[in-house]
C-alpha cells in the first residue's frame, strides 16, 4: 500500500479545503475505498474522514419531502420509521445491499460514491478504460455475465453496483453538493455519468465538492413502492438485476403514475422512463407491463453471456408492479 495523509475536518467547511487538494478523496465508512485501496486500485494521496462531520439528519419536513445526511450510517437509514413507512422502496433496497455490519458502518454519500465491482476493473493485472484510460475494456471480449446492456460504451460496460441508487432514482432524488462557491442540486440521471469515451469519469462531482445529503421528494397519497432484487446466491451479493418501483393508481385501477428504476444492468440506476410513459394513463395488467418493459430494452445491446437479463427484467417488472398494485409485499 502507498503511504497517505489522514485528515478528520471537523466541518463541511474544513472538509471541502482538504479535497481540494491534489489526491485528497473523501472516506467515509471506507466499506469500498479501502478494499480498493489494498488491492492497487485507489491510491488516494490523502484520506479526509468525512464520516463525523454534522450531517446525520434524516427528517420528513410537513410536505413529505425527506432529507438524508451524507453521513448516514445505511442502516439507521433502513431502520428509520418514517422511511420504513413513506418509503420502504428506500429501506428494502437498504437492506437488500451487503452485509449487517457493512452497513453500519457505510454512509449514504459513500454508498452513491462507491465504485464497480467489474471483475477486470478489480484487476490491476487486467487492462481497463475505468482504471487506466485507453487500455481498452477486454470484458466486451471476456467475461461480462453481470456487466451493462443499457448505456454502456465500446470503451467500458461496467454496472454500477448500488442499491440505493436505484431506489433513489426511482424516488427522483437529488443529490445535494456543496462547494467553497456555493451549493447545488443533481439528479441522478445528472450525477451518475454513462461511460463514452470518458468511462474513468464516473459522476459530476469535481475536486473541492462534497456530497452533503440526499432530498427525496414525497409520493403522491396511496402510493406503493418497493425493490427487488435478483442475486445468484441469497445475501450478500450484488445484483445481477433489480428494480425499484413506486406506483400510484386512481380509484378505477388507472395507472396516474409510476417510477421504476433497474439496477445490473447499466453504468448508473436505469430510470426506465419510456416504459413508465407507457403504463401512465391505463390499468394496470400483466400484457401493459411486459409490453412497457419490452419497449424500455428496446434500445438495449446485450453480450452473448449477459443477454438473460432481458427476459428476466420481462417477467420482474411487471412482476413487481402487480405485486404493488395488490398492495402485497413485492420482494
């Protein structure tokens, strides 16, 4: 391992002058940075613990609006009531990542910040655009079972591996950012950057920024939400497709909206919007739903060995948006 600084701010402030520093990243509950770090992948030159700075709040406001602070440990967020109750999509999916102690000890901003799990990415015997741009992505060639068929590029078809993620896609989340100049807000869809040309630029976060939180807007009254997640074996595991869903529909079984969002099988949480605009409008039936999935993977350009996640995304989603519609428990 090569040597690094270690620096605790005791600020957003004090935090956001250290990343400004050539080399500096920010750990938090270090669950992915530090794996990588051992490894050869990461080899920050200065560590800034942003684990203990003041943003722990996790509050619904009058409006049903949610704020998560950066520093969230993943599971007080899943344990939360009022996520449990006004969003179990976001708990489930909590629950559905890692393992009991990773998730105490990782936090919201780390959880969106972590990196893919590409088996050549993880190898730093193995070429790969993400980790050395410009020599080349052998997993297109290679071994790509659990890698992307949407978004993906010719230069890179890694998956992002968060689950939280795509619950906070399908939530239309924003990602609050704050910088020595100012604050922003980012959706996902603006975060979470596809590959290009550029796979080694994974998200909008420049140096000197920081991940202050996460704000998910409040459902409608009487929506459902919930996730799914398809593993190989039956904890602790990575996806090899998921799907986060909120629905709402009128007393007449009218669908009046609906958010899915689809995990494995893209470089950031898929928001599935083409199949959503499909299902707005009509009730809610078996056929709809496979034909608005099929529609979404339409655009889809699937590898020899990860191609069986098209049918398998076919049978999930209307599978999940039946269960919600009954109001049964989706996993």
């Amino acid at each position: 391992m090569k040597t690094f600084t270690y620096e605790r701010p005791i600020d957003v402030a004090s935090a956001i002058e250290a990343l400004a520093a050539p080399g500096a990243t920010a750990l938090g509950g270090g669950t992915n940075l530090v794996d990588l770090m051992k490894i050869g992948v990461e080899f920050p030159r200065a560590l800034i613990d942003v684990s203990h700075l003041p943003l722990t709040e996790v509050d619904v406001d009058a409006s049903g609006t949610l704020s998560v602070g950066a520093a969230v440990r993943n599971s007080v967020l899943a344990a939360d009531p009022q996520v449990r109750r006004l969003f179990p999509v976001l708990s489930q999916a909590v629950l559905a990542g890692a393992s009991g102690q990773l998730r105490n000890m990782a936090t919201t901003a780390g959880n969106l910040m972590q990196r893919t799990r590409c088996s050549y990415f993880m190898d730093v015997t193995k070429p790969c655009n993400k980790r050395e741009p410009g020599t080349g992505c052998p997993a297109r060639e290679g071994y790509h079972r659990n890698l992307a068929v949407l978004g993906g590029s010719l230069g890179c078809i890694a998956t992002n591996p968060s689950d939280l993620a795509v619950a906070l896609a399908a939530l239309d989340a924003t990602v609050r950012i704050t910088a020595s100049g100012g604050s922003r807000a980012m959706n996902l869809d603006d975060f979470f950057r596809l590959p290009g040309d550029t796979p080694e630029v994974e998200t909008a976060l420049a140096d000197g920024e920081i991940i202050t939180g996460v704000t998910v807007p409040g459902l409608a009254a009487g929506a459902r939400s919930g996730y799914r997640k398809v593993r190989d074996r039956a904890s602790y595991a990575f996806a090899v497709v998921s799907v986060a869903a909120a629905l709402t529909t009128a007393d007449d079984g009218t669908v009046t909206d609906v958010r899915i969002a689809l995990g494995g099988v893209a470089p950031r949480p898929w928001r599935a919007r083409a199949a959503e605009a499909r299902l707005v409008g009509d009730r809610l039936t078996r056929e709809m739903a496979e034909t608005a999935i099929d529609e979404e993977l339409s655009v889809a350009q699937p590898l020899p060995q990860n191609a069986f996640k098209l049918p398998l995304l076919h049978r999930l989603v209307p599978s999940i948006l039946l269960a919600l519609n009954e109001g049964r428990d989706p996993r």
